[in-house]
C-alpha cells in the first residue's frame, strides 16, 4: 500500500524488556501484512533491566536490515532520541511511538492512507476526536490527561484536538527540520513539535486511535514530570 516509501520506526525504550518483544513483533506483522518496507530503530538509553540485550535477541530473530540498535550511554531524554534516531533511519518517512504498547501498529496503515491520499506533512494520532479514546486509565490520570491537554490548547493553539499525544508520522525532512527548531525538553517537546509544525505552515492530518495502559512496566509519568510539564509548558507559552 506504502508503494515506494520506506517507514523508519522511531523507539525510544528504557526499561521496556517485556514490553519490546511484544511491540517489535506487531509492527512488522503490520508491515508484512500490507507489504511496506520498513525499519524499527531502537534507541535505548542504557535500560539496567536488559532491555538493549533483548533487543539484540530480536535483531537475530528479525535481521539487521529490520532491527537497527542505536544505544546510548544513559537516560538522555525523548528529544534527544529522535535526534539520534533520525541520523541513522534510512525511510522517507517516520513513525514515533511509544515502546510500552500504548500505540497499537494497527492504526498506522490508517496514517499512511491519510498522509498518502492528502500528501501531508504530518499525521498524529488523536485520543480526543472521532472514536478515539483511552482504556486503562483510573479518573484521576484521565482528568489530569484532558486538563493538560485542554490547558496547552488554549495557551497553545496548535489547531489539533490531541497536543500531548506521541503516535505520529512524519515526513522525514518535515521531523528534521521540527527537531532542530524545538527547545524543549521532556513531555512538553511533543507539544512543541505540533506548535512548530503550524507556524512552519505544515499540514496536519489527525487518525483518532485507541490509547492502552501500559500493561508491563512503570509509567515514566510521575510527580516531577507533572511540575516539569507545567514549567516546560508556561515556557513554551512565552517563547512561542
């Protein structure tokens, strides 16, 4: 379906030892399945779990051509992996997801239809329009979710209904320029991209997905990442 257009999947992981099998294994059952070329980069920040040795594991199993290993030396932040991700991908366009199966590859065949049949520039998916939602999640986190959410649109106005989200294609050059423009750091770096992306005049396509708790593992979501969201997020309001 993707015809000529080879897909770079961006993964950041720490501590994802059992939740990387499982995601590696999804994706390229739906890339074998609608015939699109692909790569899954791993980019993991020194996990003390084992993560990156299973990583080399699924490298055996999948071949190098399809699992690239890019570690690094320590916890050294999302926005710094993707920079070390992009360096290496060899796709025209790239796929950012989470590793902990909150993302479900199904919904990236719908991303690539829309970008395809639109020529867009960007395609993120949405929690907050169309049948898209959250399941797993206790009222205090998905009211916590939809204030943040509601609190960086009004400040932010980036004209999509799911700023906080982290499920998203990009054109290669369109993720490289984004990047390099950004100044944020953490949770807020996501929010950033889509605020850069408008005042570049890139098109913005939107797939409502399903969001999924993560069922291994510790959220990365805590008390100071909340206060780091919030400063990042007022930082952000005067810079842009």
């Amino acid at each position: 379906m993707a015809g000529q257009h080879k897909y770079s999947v961006l993964l950041p992981t720490y501590n994802e030892r059992e939740n990387l099998p499982v995601i590696v294994w999804l994706l390229t059952k739906t890339f074998q399945e609608n015939n699109i070329d692909y790569e899954i980069i791993v980019i993991d920040d020194n996990s003390p779990d084992g993560t990156l040795e299973i990583a080399k594991q699924l490298q055996k199993i999948y071949g190098e051509d399809r699992i690239l290993l890019r570690p690094r030396a320590g916890k050294l932040g999302l926005g710094t992996a993707y920079v070390h991700g992009i360096q290496h991908a060899t796709g025209d366009f790239i796929f950012i997801l989470d590793a902990d199966m909150s993302h479900h590859p199904k919904f990236m065949t719908e991303m690539i239809r829309l970008q395809q049949a639109k020529n867009l520039d960007v395609v993120t998916g949405t929690r907050y329009a169309g049948n898209g939602g959250v399941y797993g999640w206790d009222l205090k986190r998905k009211v916590i979710s939809r204030g943040a959410n509601f609190l960086a649109t009004v400040l932010l106005r980036p004209g999509v209904s799911d700023l906080t989200g982290s499920f998203r294609l990009y054109k290669k050059e369109v993720l490289a320029k984004l990047i390099s423009s950004c100044i944020s750091k953490g949770y807020v770096f996501q929010m950033e991209m889509m605020v850069r992306a408008r005042q570049f005049n890139f098109t913005i396509g939107e797939v409502p997905i399903t969001f999924v708790d993560r069922v291994f593992g510790d959220s990365k979501m805590g008390a100071m990442e909340i206060v780091g969201f919030a400063k990042g997020l007022l930082q952000l309001f005067v810079a842009v």
